[in-house]
C-alpha cells in the first residue's frame, strides 16, 4: 500500500562514525511506535554512515511526534551520532520522465569532470537521484542514475563534455532493457586483441611497412576496406601456412578481455566476434575464450601456402553489421539488447545498428559517430557502462 500523500510522514537522517548495529538500532527504536517505513537508503564512505529512513508517524494514543523526537536524539547521542528529522507529508516526489544511467570513467576522476556532468545534466532539466561508484580500478568508474533529461539529448551534452574533459562519459536510458540477457559482439584487431593480424602475418612476409600503411588508411575511412584487404592479403601470396601458427602465438589479447568475457558468460550474456582480419585466427580465439560467435575471411591456403587471396564472402563494414543481426537473431536477442565495440571505420554501422555502440580507443572518426566512447585501454571497463561493478566481478572470480 502506497502512502498517501497528505499523510504526514518523517525523514530522519542519521550520519557518523559506522559500526555494527545502527541499522538495528535505530529501526528497534522506531518498531516501539509502530511506524511503517516508505523509504530507506544507506550508504557508508570511509567509515562514515549516512542512513536516511522515510517513515510514517506515530499513531494517535501511542506517541506523539515529539516524543519520537526526543527518543531518536537520544538514540543517537548515546553512539556520537548525528541525527536529523525533518517533517513533512507522503512519499518522495515521483521522479521526472527520462531516465537515464551517466556512467563516467576517469582516469583519475577530477573534481571538475563531476562538476561538468552534473552541470551538463543540470542544464538539461534533468535531476541527479543517485550517485555511487562502480569501480576504483583500473580506472574510477562512477554512475550517476538521472531523470527528468531526454536520453538523447543528454548523451549529445555530455558527448561535448567528454571530449573537453578527457573523460570517457556514456548515457543510457534507464530501465529493463538494461537488465535483460544480451549479445556482446566485438572486434577483434586493436580491440579484442592489441594486434592488427595482417601485419603480423605481413612481419613474416616482410611486407610489414606497405600493409601497415594501407590498414591505416582503411581504418581511417579513406580506402574502400575490400580492396584494401584484397591488396594487403595478396602481398601475403606464397607465405608458407606453417605461419598461421607462429601467428597465433604472437596475438596479444587487450588488458582486461578475458575479465570482460569470463564476467559476461557468467552472466548468461552471449558473446561474438566479427574481424576483418582471418578466420585462422578469429577460430582459434573462439576456442580460447569460450565466444559463441566468430565470422571473419578466410585466408585461402593450397599446398602449404598462402595462396594471396581470400575465400568465401568477404567481412567488410556492411558484412559487420549484418554478422551482428544475425548472431542476434541466432541468440534469440533483440538488437536494441544487443552491445557492440570497435576501433575502427569498418566498425561503424555494427555499432550503430547495436543498442549501445562503444568506440573503443577509436579512431576520431569513429569516436565521433558512436554512442559512447572508451578511451582507456582496458577492454572490461565496458562492463561499468552495463553497470556492473568491480566488486562484484571481482566477487565472482573469488567463487
Ligand atoms: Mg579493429
């Protein structure tokens, strides 16, 4: 039953140095009066609680009001606590339309980043209801939930903010869809993992310095990406395929892939890949991780070698996006459910056709054109923008 809002109700707030059995305390104190509660929060930082109870007063003939009072101050003086009691009537007011989850990622978090946001939001009409942190390492990782401030336009405010701040700020409203099973589908060079595999395969072809210069300019949007693979794969021509391995073994994951993987499974979340790069590497690292999903060209070998050429349809910006909706589809996730994370511009429209697009250590290009952007080089930091905690990844790894 909801309390009416002209019933007059109390918020006693109580602050100090925490210990075991305030909580109990004050709410043994508040059962003797019957009173029901509406509202509570608590929170403790660095040994000092504050502890905030929303409660209906006493009945007529078994206390008054200033009785109650009197009982809680004295409560609260016996442990050296403060306390407050403000009257008032009925619940909280409800909060504003327009929901949204602030996630912002500081590396460190400076006394100017908050204030930014919070004016940001404040400028929006919006009204900051929490604030809490979601991690302290490897970066500081802290969530502001809002209302009252379209999703859309405060992700536009605040896109603004972050580039000037040199913080990583990503917006995304509020509700169950944040909650609900999910597909995660990333990228594989320079994201997945800290290589770029062609020019690995390249070093040993000893053609590094031509490819690396035409993944650059692929990657920067200024080649068409198909014919750009098709140039670099041929200068791989006559490679002897016992380089696959060697390759292989070279591949750096990115700090934190495993943490962002391990952590989704567990959570039931499905998760894929899709590279431009090769399926003699994508297939491997599928194996490795336990991913759901891989789809990447094929480097044709006959006789040992590599023949210079790739088979099958070819992974390209396009081929990314639609390999994303169908392993959505395959999941049995819809795609506003669904998460994804590149570097690059043949990135671009699978992380706009995701529900949440994370650039990640992106290009500018890309940076621009996506939802939200992670410029710190950890690849679980993304699990603070699906608001999990460090404290609780860390729990499940101890499990
Ligand atoms: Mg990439």
């Amino acid at each position: 039953m909801s309390t009416p809002s002209d019933a007059p109700t109390l918020l006693i707030k109580i602050f100090g140095k925490d210990r075991p059995g305030i909580t109990a305390g004050l709410f043994d104190t508040l059962a003797v009066y019957g009173l029901d509660v509406v509202d509570i929060e608590q929170t403790v930082t660095r040994g000092r609680i504050t502890l905030c109870a929303l409660v209906t007063v006493p009945a007529p003939g078994i206390a008054t009001e200033g009785e109650l009072r009197a009982t809680v101050h004295s409560w609260a003086e016996s442990l050296k606590l403060q306390a407050e009691i403000l009257s008032g009537t009925g619940d909280n007011p409800p909060r504003g339309h327009g929901r949204s989850h602030v996630t912002v990622l500081g590396h460190p978090l400076t006394s100017g980043s908050v204030a930014a946001v919070a004016a940001a939001v404040t400028g929006r009409g919006g009204n900051i209801d929490r604030i809490f942190r979601l991690a302290k390492y490897p970066v500081t990782a802290v969530e502001f939930a809002v209302s009252g401030a379209p999703t859309e336009e405060l992700r536009t405010a605040l896109a603004t903010e972050a580039s000037v701040l040199g913080v990583d700020i990503a917006v995304v409203s509020a509700g169950l869809q944040r909650r609900a099973q999910r597909l995660i589908v990333m990228d594989v060079d320079s994201t997945l993992i800290q290589d770029e595999v062609i020019e690995l395969f390249a070093g040993h072809a000893g053609c590094e310095d031509e490819v690396a210069e035409v993944t650059a300019r692929a990657m920067r949007g200024e080649l068409d990406f198909e014919q750009s693979l098709h140039a670099r794969v041929a200068l791989l021509a006559g490679l002897d395929a016992s380089v696959v391995d060697k390759v292989r073994a070279q591949v750096r994951l990115t700090p934190g892939a495993r943490t962002l993987v391990r952590t989704l499974k567990r959570l039931g979340y499905q998760v894929g890949v899709v590279s431009g790069g090769f399926t003699q590497v994508t297939d491997e690292l599928k194996e490795r991780l336990g991913l759901d999903f891989a789809a990447a060209n094929t480097l044709e070998i006959t006789d040992g070698k590599l023949t210079g050429r790739v088979t099958g349809e070819i992974v390209d910006r396009a081929g990314k996006a639609r390999l994303l909706k169908s392993f959505a589809a395959q999941a049995g996730v819809p795609l506003a459910q669904t998460v994804a994370i590149g570097d690059g511009a043949n990135d671009l429209d699978m992380l706009n056709a995701a529900g949440l697009g994370v650039a990640f250590n992106a290009k500018p290009l890309v940076r621009e054109a996506a939802h939200t952007a992670v410029n710190v080089p950890f690849l679980d930091t993304v699990l603070y923008l699906l608001g999990i905690t460090r404290e609780e990844v860390e729990a499940a790894d101890i499990e």
